[in-house]
C-alpha cells in the first residue's frame, strides 16, 4: 500500500513516526476520512474545510490542509483504487520533547494519510434491514465539533453496544440523543424529520449535511431541534448517517423497537436519493455544492 508522510508518497510499511509525537503523547490531533465512488471523491472540499476549521480550534502550525484533496486523488490512482474506498488522513501538532504547552519554536505538523478499498457489501445488510442501537452517558468532553484523535469515551461506548448486541451506542446529555459514537443521529417525529442542531456538542458531519439537503429537495420537513430520550418512545423512524455508514436505519433503541420495528418511508426516501445522488457521475454534489 502507498500512502502519505511528510510531503512524500512511500510503502505504508517504510513509515515510522517518533514516540515523541504528540499524537502519540497526548491525542494533540485531527483526522478526517473522505469516501469515494467509483474512484471520485464525495464532497472532498467539505471534508477539507471540516479539517481546516480543526486545525484552528487546536492552533495548529499549518491551518490550512486544501492541498490534501490532490494528496486523495493521487492516493487512490497510485493505489488503483477505482470503486468504493476510503481516504484517512490523520494530523498532528507534531514532534516534541513532552511538555502539555504548545512546543516553542512549534513543530511542523505531522501528516499521514492512507487509501484503501471499501466493501460496501460488507454493510449492505444494515442498510437494508436497520440496526439496533443503545444509549450511554455522553462522557466527552465540549469539543465534539472538532474532529479530534481523543476518541477514548466514542471506543468504549462502541464496545458496549458490541458487547449488548447492537451496531451503534447514541450519546446522551441532559436527556438529548445527540449522536453516536462515529455517526449523527436523526428521527422522524409527526413526518417530520429530526436531529440535534449543530453545535459544539456533535460533530457536524459531512452526510448529515448531505441529507438535510435531500430532505430539502424531496420535501421533507425538518427541524434541528433536540430529541429528548423522553420522546424516543413517540417516534416513528430513526436513522443514523456517516461517511462510510451513509444513511443506516435504526429499528430499535435499547431493545424497544422504532416504530413499526422496520425501516420506514422517510428512511427510505432520504436513502434513494442519497442513491441517486452516488450513482449519478455528472452530479454536481459528488463534487461539492456551496
């Protein structure tokens, strides 16, 4: 596998990265990861300004990383990648003696991305069927905008919906579903569709941004208003989206079944356009739209 360190293109295998980085040290980093289809990238430019915007909020030396949409494209060619697959690109403050204020003089960044195939069939059933979800005490800290490395609380929650049977474990604050632990979370409610607003308590995801603009071609109504855990009883659908999960149904939460227990219409009308959306190569989302 090729990937990317440093400015160079090199063997995964020949990489190495200090045990002095602070990625290492103190999780002082970003990542981010961009799917494509069919070899195009899908909404890079969105992905990088989610990345610039992190690199901000943690006053990295480099703010600004657009020159990695082409570090993905030349990934995916040196790699053949020309069907489904995923970029990662993983960012941090760099190498440094240990010390928890920002290094003076600061260090470049240190900047690894890889590509690599993606199996859709590999989730086709969950997308088709629904998953089953539980809810934890969201435990994370008040950055949940930021993309960050500092995953700790997201992997043990991610266990214990693995270790209860279920796919995906729902943050909850101050009886408010927020998100799951690597997806957004939206319900429908009266034919209306659902989701926390943006804030700095979830991170604004890039396919959540996508299906808010389906619904608003398809009709759907929508508010960004909090779902209380109190009315997840009165919902009739729910789902969860995500760059490599896309948009997956939810059919039950803590045991209880969504609604009828199966994907419903809503569901199904975001997820057809979404379709429409990736298997469309002239579609100028898969690109970017402002």
């Amino acid at each position: 596998m090729i990937a990317y360190f440093n400015g160079d293109f090199l063997e995964k295998d020949e990489i190495t990265i200090s045990p002095d980085d602070r990625g290492f040290l103190f999780a002082d980093g970003l990542y981010e990861v961009i799917r494509s289809y069919r070899g195009k990238l899908f909404r890079a430019q969105d992905h990088i300004e989610r990345l610039n915007y992190g690199a901000g909020r943690l006053c990295l030396e480099t703010r600004d990383f657009s020159y990695l949409e082409q570090v993905a494209q030349d990934l995916l060619k040196k790699n053949e990648l020309k069907g489904d697959a995923t970029v990662y690109f993983q960012i941090t403050r760099g190498t440094a003696p240990r010390g928890h204020a920002f290094p003076d003089p600061p260090p470049a960044p240190t900047v690894f991305c890889t590509a690599a195939l993606l199996d859709p069939t590999q989730t086709m059933d969950s997308r088709e069927n629904g998953i089953q979800v539980i809810t934890v005490a969201d435990t994370r800290w008040a950055g949940c905008d930021i993309k960050t490395t500092a995953l700790t609380a997201n992997v043990l929650a991610n266990q214990e919906a693995v270790e209860k049977g279920a796919k995906e474990a729902l943050f909850v604050r101050d009886g408010v579903v927020m998100e799951g632990t690597h997806s957004n979370f939206f319900a429908v409610a009266d034919g209306c569709l659902v989701t926390a607003p943006a804030s700095n308590y979830i991170l604004h995801g890039i396919t959540r941004k996508v299906v808010l603009e389906l619904a608003d071609a398809k009709g759907v109504k929508v508010n960004q208003a909090p779902v209380f855990t109190s009315g997840l009883p009165r919902i009739t659908e729910a789902f969860i989206t995500g760059t490599t999960t896309e948009i997956t149904p939810v059919i039950s939460i803590d045991g209880i079944p969504v609604g009828t227990g199966t994907p419903g219409p809503v569901t199904r009308t975001i997820q057809d356009g979404f379709l429409d959306l990736i298997m469309d190569k002239d579609a100028p989302f898969i690109e970017n739209t402002k």
